[in-house]
C-alpha cells in the first residue's frame, strides 16, 4: 500500500458504529478499537452513572496517562542503555 494511501475500517466503540480512514492497517485500526472498548467498559464498570460523553473523557485522560507513563519508562530504558553503552 502506497504510504499516502487511505484506507477505511469499520469499528465498534461502545455499541456504536465508526468508519476511520487513515493510513494504518486494518487490523491496526481493529486493535486500537478493541482497546479503546475494552478501556471504556473497564470505567464504566465502576462508574455506572456516566454518560457517554464523560465516559469517552475519562477514557482518553486515563490512556494519556497511561501513555505519558509509558513514555517516561521508555525514556529512561534508553537512557540507561546509552550510559552503559558509554562505559
């Protein structure tokens, strides 16, 4: 697939339906669903009284979390690899 190639993949979220274009793979774009899903039932299990709109917040903030965490690790595991590179 040519790199600006667009392609289509038909999701579900939170019992709804979603077509996101873009230059990922499909089963990329599944996978992400599927965790953005999972994320967004794993909160509304202990927050029953949301709405969807808040839920949909919660799960971005909560995966951002997540993410800025994950990027610090990251950070750090390549920092301690430079340094032992250097001795």
């Amino acid at each position: 697939m040519a790199q600006d190639e667009k392609t289509r993949t038909t999701v579900e979220i939170h019992n709804k339906t979603y077509t996101i274009i873009g230059n990922e793979p499909k089963n990329h774009v599944q996978l992400v669903a599927s965790l953005v899903d999972q994320k967004m039932k794993e909160i509304q299990e202990s927050n029953r009284q949301l709405d969807t709109t808040r839920l949909a917040v919660l799960t971005a903030v909560n995966t951002m979390n997540d993410y800025l965490k994950l990027k610090a690790d990251y950070a750090s595991l390549i920092g301690s690899i430079k340094k032992k590179e250097d001795k």
